[in-house]
C-alpha cells in the first residue's frame, strides 16, 4: 500500500510540471499617448524682481501647464517680432487697459532678443521640465529674468503699468520621462 502512494503522488507532481509553449503568430496590444499643447499664462506672482523702465530689461511671470499624461520638457521659446507689443494695465488682475500705453500705442514693451522675423528661436539657459497632468510642478511657474524690454522711447503713460507679454509663437519641447522642474523656477534666454 505504501508504493501505491508513492506512485500517484510521482504522478501528481509530473502533471504540474507539463512544459506549455506559445503558439506561433501570437500578439499583443499597446497605445500611444495623444499629444496636447502647453498653455502658458501670465501670473502676478511670484512678483516680478527686475522691474521695467525706458531702456531697461525686466522680468516676465508666467505659469506652464501640461495637459499630457507625461512630463514635457521646454528647450526654447520663439518670439514674435520686434514690432509685436506688450498691452499695458493698470493692476496685476490685467482687466482695464492703462489708457495710452497699449499695444497699438506702441507701449514700445517687447520681448527681449525679439527679431524683425516672428518666430526666431531663443534657447533656454536651462531646459524646464513641466510634470505630467495632476502631477507636481504642474503648473510650473516661471519667471524669465530680464527677457523683456522696455524701449527707451516707452510713453510716460506706462510708468507703474502691468503688462500682458506678447503671445510667443511656440516653443521647442518634447514629451517623455524626465524629472519635473521644481516650481517656482527661473530661467532665461540670453540672445
């Protein structure tokens, strides 16, 4: 009686080690992600550190936000041209124009390294790195660092004005794994 036990329990033991294969032509699925584009918006604060003035250079505040499931990394920015104005306001809320200083005045308020040509291409000082949609550091609030320009011939009517920047023409970015830049950050383009 003994061997009999001993045998069916060999047997057991061989039938759950069966070796199965994969039959031929066999597949899986899998998809990509959609593309989306960024949306950058102007923002109070944190509150500009350089302030513009006739001949000088300012900061410009802005947020970034990322409707992607995945990070998306900004490497440059394209302007528009050096004739495209900034609007100015009269509080940060950027709701009631300040009388004499708009874009058709000229308030002669553009963005730094702007070009005759729309869509001249500035390099960042360093890539920013927006989170995925719901993640941290998205939004990723900006501040670039004395990349506008108030021209020396700025109508008195803008001293004390907010201004809403210019739409920028695009940007150089791609989608994928990357670490998130920590907001607030500052960057800039230099030419």
């Amino acid at each position: 009686m003994t061997v009999g036990a001993v045998l069916s329990g060999v047997a057991a033991y061989a039938t759950a080690n069966w070796v199965v294969g994969l039959a031929g032509g066999s597949s899986a699925q899998g998809q990509s992600a959609g593309v989306s584009n960024l949306t950058i918006t102007a923002v109070a604060s944190p509150a500009a550190t350089n302030l513009l003035y006739p001949g000088g250079t300012g900061d410009v505040v802005v947020t970034i936000s990322n409707p992607n499931p995945y990070p998306v990394t900004i490497t440059a920015v394209q302007l528009p041209t050096n004739t495209t104005y900034a609007t100015g306001y009269t509080t940060s809320a950027l709701s009631v124009t300040q009388t004499g200083c708009v874009a058709a005045t000229p308030s002669d308020v553009t963005w730094s390294f702007a070009t005759g040509a729309s869509g001249s291409s500035h390099p960042l000082t360093s890539a920013l790195t927006v989170g995925a949609s719901g993640a941290a550091n998205n939004p990723l609030t900006v501040t670039f660092t004395n990349d506008a320009t108030m021209a020396s011939t700025a109508p008195a009517a803008c001293e004390s004005t907010y201004f809403s920047m210019p739409s920028l023409v695009g940007v150089t970015a791609t989608g994928g794994a990357a670490t998130s830049t920590t907001s607030p950050a500052t960057d800039s383009w230099t030419s």
